[in-house]
C-alpha cells in the first residue's frame, strides 16, 4: 500500500508525530489491524514487529504506547501490548456513530456545493479517492478509499473538526473489525456504485438525496456486519430506520 494511502489511515487514528520511525510503526499497526493480521485478544510483541519492519525498539513502543492511548490496544504489565477486542454488535454500534458523525460533513457539504458552483472541482478531487475500489484487493485498501473520500469532503468544506472528532471515537480501531466480521472484497462495487450515488447528489446540491444515499450505504455495510448477504433480491433494509 502507498504511503499517501497508509497515511490516510494513520489520520484518522492519530495525528502523524513528524518522527519517521515512530509513524512508519503506526501505518504498520494499523494496516495489520484492518487487514485482520492483528486478531481481537491477541498479543503484540515489540521485539518482533522491530524484526518485522525493521524500525528500532524504542520508536516501537511509542507507537504502541500512542495507539494504547487512543484506545486500540492495552498496555499488559510485564507481558507487552493485547489488540482489544469488540463484539459484532458492538462494530455495528460504532459504525453507526460514525454515519451520524459523517453526515454533519455531508449535509455542509451538499450545501456549499448548491451554493458556490466554484467548489466542484473540490467534489471531483473527493470522487477520484473511489477511483482504486474496482481493483482493490484487501478491506484496507477499500476502507482506505472511502476515508480518503470523506477526508476530503472535510478538507474543502472546512469540516476538519470532524477528522479529529474521528480520531477520538478511535475510527480505524472499530474498522478493523470489519475484517473480522464482514469482507468487503467481494462487495466491492456495489460500494463503490453507493459512493457514486452519494458523490452524484452532493454535485447536484441535494441535501436530502446525499443523505439517502448515505444512508443506504451505511444500512448495506451495517448488513454485512450482522453476517448477513445483502443482494438485489433481498430486502434487507425494511425495519431500519434512521
């Protein structure tokens, strides 16, 4: 993955340190975290990520000492670092927090573009972030696609508050679950054609269909997450209401 893509990832846990051992630690984290290398309960052993990614120990623990801070993993006396765990119930919860979190940029955003034409340039730049999800290979590079979107429908909405509000509901950390309880490889498209409704929407200025569109986005992913199979022919988003 390339660095302008981990970097994505590390944003929305933490804010890069400017110390290049410390934050290559961080993306190497974090990318084993939402690529399922890093499994809920288990053991992180500094020693052996120094060997894994060749970055000295001390910049290890900080990394681990800064992601313990966030939340993402516990800090175990004597014994090193565990990868807290959280039910499937529990990832669903957090990624509804997310949807109305991510909604507040979304409805600024549908409304400057209805207001000041100039700006969809801007919408253009966020819609290209979709551009790798027809090759991608694994849940990071998906995830990665879609946080970069909405990053940077925060940038030119003047929304930034709302990446450091995700780094503190620790975002990356709930999205590494994902993995373990949904893959999303194979849905892949129609996530992409359900970013490219919502995408079409906020250029036209319409508020309430860029919601919609949101919406069912976020009720299609919820599925996943349930262990469900959403498909064209199943009705999987009667009963939920937002």
């Amino acid at each position: 993955m390339a660095d302008q893509e981990q970097d994505t990832m590390i944003s929305f846990l933490a804010r890069p340190t400017g110390r290049a051992g410390v934050d290559r630690a961080l993306r190497e984290i974090v990318l084993g975290l939402v690529n399922g290398r890093y499994q809920p309960g288990q053991k992180l052993n500094a020693n052996k990520i120094v060997k894994e990614i060749d970055v000295g120990l001390v910049p290890v623990r900080e990394a681990l000492h800064l992601l313990a801070g966030q939340g993402v993993i516990e800090l175990l006396p004597q014994k090193g670092a565990r990868v807290k765990g959280m039910s499937r119930g529990e990832t669903e919860e957090w990624h509804e927090v997310f949807r109305v979190l991510t909604l507040i940029g979304i409805r600024k955003a549908a409304r400057l573009l209805r207001e000041q034409p100039a700006l969809q340039s801007a919408l253009a730049h966020a819609r290209a972030a979709l551009e790798p999800l027809p090759s991608a290979d694994s849940n990071a590079r998906i995830v990665t696609a879609l946080l970069e979107f909405h990053r940077r429908i925060n940038a030119f909405c003047g929304s930034e508050l709302l990446d450091e509000a995700s780094r503190r509901l620790q975002v990356v950390h709930w999205i590494s679950f994902v993995a373990q309880y949904a893959s999303l490889v194979p849905h892949r498209i129609v996530i992409m054609e359900n970013y490219f409704r919502l995408a079409d929407a906020l250029k036209r200025g319409d508020i309430e269909s860029a919601v919609a569109a949101y919406n069912y986005e976020c009720a299609f992913l919820n599925a996943l997450i349930r262990g469900e199979h959403p498909d064209a022919g199943m009705n999987w988003l009667q009963n939920i209401s937002f």
